[in-house]
C-alpha cells in the first residue's frame, strides 16, 4: 500500500490539486552491429556517389514517448 502526504501552503487551495498516475514499464529496445542503419542514412551524397559503404554507418535504435510525456535520463 502506498501512502500520498499533501502540504497546504500558506493560500493555497486544496480543493485545486490533482493526481494523475502513471504506470511505468521497463523501456528497453535492442540493435545489434548486423541491423542495417536508417533509410535516410542510405541517400547522404557520399554513399550515392560510392564514397561511403553502408557497412562503415552504424545502426541506430529511437525512444519515443506519447505526447505530453518525456523520458527524462539519470543526472
């Protein structure tokens, strides 16, 4: 059981706070050094004029949140 403990502030108006809960998973994603890199990796002018192998990018695995929310990362 989980205990909630609100502090009125001088002037302040209990009635107005609110709690809203979120239920946090555990966030992982996995690449491996075989996964190809992004598409738009694939158009830079140096890989469409040969300069540049798709083997020497590397992949790249994005978190995204819903809108409204945000992974914040350790200090």
């Amino acid at each position: 059981s989980n205990l909630l403990v609100l502090f009125e502030e001088t002037g302040g108006n209990p009635l107005n706070i609110s709690v809203k809960t979120v239920t946090a998973g555990i966030l992982c994603g996995q690449v491996f050094e075989s996964h190809y890199p992004p598409r738009r990796k694939w158009s830079t002018p140096d890989y469409i004029n040969g300069t540049m192998s798709i083997n020497s990018v590397a992949p790249e695995v994005h978190l995204h949140c819903e809108d409204g929310h945000v992974i914040l990362y350790p200090p």
